[in-house]
C-alpha cells in the first residue's frame, strides 16, 4: 500500500507490523526523536490506540480516498472505534472552520477584513510550499486511547514520553506540566528513568510485536500448559515463526509439535516456558514424574511463566540450576484477550543472559518485559499488581450492587465513571459483564482468588497487613462457594449481589 503526496496533517492508513491497516494522522514528531534511515517516513498516530510510530511511505494509504474499502476488509469494535474517532475529529473540525467562518463574516473593520484576507493568503502560500498549515505545527497528537475516544475528546494535557525507543514511542499524560516545554520533559525523563534503573537494576523491553515483524530465535522453544494464557502465547509465538514443541494434560496446539511427557519436551528443546495455575500444580510439574527436571542437564534453560509466591519460584530455581539447567521466572500481566493479541506485560527475574535469549518470544506474545533482577523479584511484583487488579474488581461489583439496591441505573453508573478518571477497557469490559450478567472467563475468578491470598500471605511473612486485599479475598472466597470459580473475576459481582 502506498500514497504521494503526503503530509503533516493528512488522515491516513497505516500498516504496522502484523495488524491490519489502521487510521491515523501524520504529525510531527518529537525533537529528540531522529527519523529511521532507509525509506522514506512519516511519524503517524493512531486513533483508538495510544501508538504513535514511524511508518514508511510504502505502508501508507489516503484515509478518504481508501475509506470505504478499508472499513469492509476489517472488522472488530476496537477498529470501530478507531473509525469513529477519526469522524469525530473531522467533525470537530468541520465544526471549527464554520465556526471560523461565521466569525470572520461579522467582522465590521476593513483593516480587520484584510488582516484576516491577508493571514488566509499567507496560510495558502505556506500550504503550497508543502509546510503544514499552523494547528498543526504542534509536536505532539491530542490523547487518544480507546476509552478516552468513546467518550470525547480530552484537551489541555502535554505528553511525557515513557519510552527510549528511536522507532517507536507511547506517551502518557501530564496536567502538572502544562508550562514546560516538550524537550525539556523529555529530556527530564530520560535522565530519571536512567536514574532508576541505575538504583533498581530494572530493565525494560518494549515488544517489536506492534511495530514490527518479530526475528524469531533459532533455539528450540518448548512450552508446558495450554490454559486461557497458554494457548495464546502458544499462538503467537507460532504466528512469529518459533519452532514449537508443547505439552498438555488436554490436547495439543495446532501447528505445534506435541510432547509426551513435560521431561520430553524440555530435553529436545533449548528453552522451555510453562504457565500453569498455581504453586502447587507449578512445583508438580517440575517435580513430579517424567517432570520438567527429568529432562533438565547442563545448558538445558527453564522460563516459569506462571504466577506463584516467591518461595515456590526460589525452590524451583534452585533445582533446576542445581542440575546445571537455567532459570528465569517471569509471570505475565494481563488475561485471555491480550495473550491473543500478543499484549502481555511479562516480569522476569533469575539468569538475565536467558532473559536476552527468550527476547524474541517475549516480543511474539507481550508488548512489555521487565527484567527486575534476582528471582522473587518478578513473582512479588506480580502478587502486587494482582492484589491491586482483584481489589478494585470487588470494589466495582460493591459499587454497582449499592447502585442496585439504591435505585439507581446500573448501565447510567457506567457511564458516569467512563467519563472520569477511572475510564479503561478493564473497566468497560467488566462492567459490561455486569450488565448482561454473563461471565465468560477472561480471567478465571479462582486465579485472581488464589493471587490475593498470596499476596496476603506475603505481607503477614514481612508483618505488613492488607486489610483491603483481605475483605476483597473474602468475597472473592464467597463466590468461589456460589460455584464461581471457572467464570470470570467479574463473576464476584454474584457474591456481592447476595
């Protein structure tokens, strides 16, 4: 696909990566960002989507010109909404010229007419020598992510650049800074995050999943438990040109080799990664029969992916490196629908050189991974991260079943927190849940159940309470006795509900 004559300004489709054509703007980018060398580019952002990246010429395509025949070769609400989010913003300004016009129409003085005759002269020569017409000499692209683009535009933020990727960047936003300009930001948060990771040890990956095709690695990679994330991973990675051999209680992955046995597959494969649900079934595998460490010899490499208290992934690391085998925890961040779209967040900590080697499948299945240093670090921070996940999901169900009782519209309370700062897909999709009263896991209640009772085991082991995480994992505990457990986490709504 490919388009002349673009510009700063000009709505577009552009291919990136794996994805369909998707609308965007060209805009200008960054100062500190440099431009790619090769082909011709242009800095592009995204509608629906907080992606802003350097798309090449040949990957660009005329939005009006190719509207019609873009909207019927793609489908799904998220390109929807993309789609009518660039509406929005043509309306918007539509709206703005008219009004512009009305304006200039009742303008009484001669010297303000030709002021205004003459600063829409000196605005056409400057469109002709190919420079962008003055709203657009802004650097940086209004906010745009899904939920904010549903429910309007949001106007008065600057950006803050949370990335150091010369090709690709994410920006988030930021009130307080209003008065500063964009450089200097930049560069201030350049210089604080080497900072951090300089104290911290923590290293950060970003996924050439979304910007890009992903180089798979030539080692071979095995992978143990085909579940709602598994078989995610399983496709991505397949998708992104690993060799795979997996393994599973149940069956197989499509297009993958099958093992027969959890030792077989991690002794004919390089690297092996598993994600099952939880310690005990974790420590089973390793240790049981014809188990991971059966097949574990010198150089053998094993990723756990899933999400345990950081005693069980210490004693599996000490096993596995005692046979001369590499580890590498590294539990994943989100729930069925991202590990299909290859969108997980993954945490690792343990061997860092095998951390550089899984960088490839990493790419394949996640748009983040976090290296975080010894091993426990990476299970700790993912028992907080889902102890904050299952406490606010109680809090919703808590909140919409007051609503209830009190008279008020469910699907209006919705509403309301979309239009604020709460506003996310999670939310959107979980209250949805709610609303039409089905729970088709997304991510399985007892999971979320089992994450907050570990996470509160890990506070008493340092004397830290959690009354929050606690009441939560009670009611958590209610709707796993209302024969909740296999739904959705949005299923505690039930429990609250009683």
């Amino acid at each position: 696909m490919a388009a002349a004559g673009l510009r700063v300004g000009d709505l577009v489709w552009g291919k990136l990566g794996r994805y369909p054509p998707w609308p965007g703007k060209i805009v200008n980018p960054p100062k500190d960002l440099k431009k790619p060398r090769g082909k011709k580019c242009f800095f592009v952002k995204f509608f629906g989507t907080e992606d802003h990246a350097w798309i090449k010429v040949d990957q660009l395509k005329s939005y009006h010109v190719h509207k019609e025949e873009m909207i019927k070769s793609t489908k799904g609400k998220r390109f929807q909404q993309a789609v009518d989010a660039v509406e929005e913003f043509i309306k918007s300004k539509v709206s703005a010229f008219t009004s512009s016009e009305d304006k200039n129409r009742h303008i009484s003085s001669d010297g303000k007419r030709q002021n205004s005759s003459s600063a829409e002269i000196s605005e056409h020569s400057a469109r002709k020598r190919g420079r962008p017409p003055k709203e657009e000499k802004d650097s940086f692209p209004e906010p745009s992510t899904v939920k904010r683009l549903v429910t309007g535009p949001v106007v008065g933020y600057k950006w803050k650049q949370v990335k150091d990727d010369p090709h690709f960047h994410h920006f988030l936003l930021s009130q307080s800074e209003k008065s500063e300009s964009c450089s200097a930001i930049i560069q201030q948060l350049k210089s604080t995050a080497e900072e951090e990771a300089e104290s911290t040890s923590i290293q950060a990956a970003d996924s050439t999943a979304t910007n890009g095709s992903v180089t798979p690695t030539d080692k071979r990679i095995g992978f143990l438990g085909l579940g709602l994330m598994g078989t995610g991973i399983v496709a991505n990675l397949l998708k992104m040109g690993h060799t795979v051999t997996v393994w599973n209680r149940t069956g197989e992955k499509e297009g993958a080799r099958l093992g027969r046995t959890p030792a077989e597959v991690v002794s004919t494969c390089d690297i092996t990664l598993s994600c099952i649900s939880d310690p005990k079934a974790a420590k089973d595998l390793v240790l049981g029969p014809s188990g991971v460490l059966q097949g574990i010899r010198p150089g053998k490499c094993y990723v756990d992916m899933s999400t345990v208290d950081p005693e069980t992934s210490t004693e599996i690391s000490q096993v596995i490196t005692s046979r001369g085998g590499r580890f590498l925890e590294a539990p994943v961040s989100g729930n069925r629908q991202l590990s299909e779209n290859g969108m997980l967040v993954i945490l690792a900590a343990g061997d860092k050189a095998l951390f550089d080697d899984c960088s490839s499948c990493f790419q394949a299945m996640g748009k983040k991974s976090f290296y975080l240093g010894e091993v426990g670090n990476a299970s700790k921070m993912m028992l907080i991260a889902n102890m904050i996940l299952g406490s606010f999901m109680a809090s919703v169900a808590e909140g919409f079943t007051l609503a209830k009782r009190a008279s008020q519209s469910q699907e209006v309370l919705l509403y309301i927190l979309s239009q604020g700062p709460l506003a996310s897909a999670f939310l959107d999709q979980k209250c949805q849940n709610i609303l039409q009263g089905s729970f088709k896991p997304d991510f399985l209640l007892k999971h979320i159940q089992k994450d907050l009772r570990l996470a509160i085991a890990m506070g008493d082991s340092i004397n830290h309470s959690t009354p929050m995480a606690a009441a939560a994992n009670e009611v958590f505990k209610k709707a796993k006795a209302l024969d909740q457990s296999e739904n959705d986490m949005s299923a505690v709504y039930l429990a609250c509900n009683q």
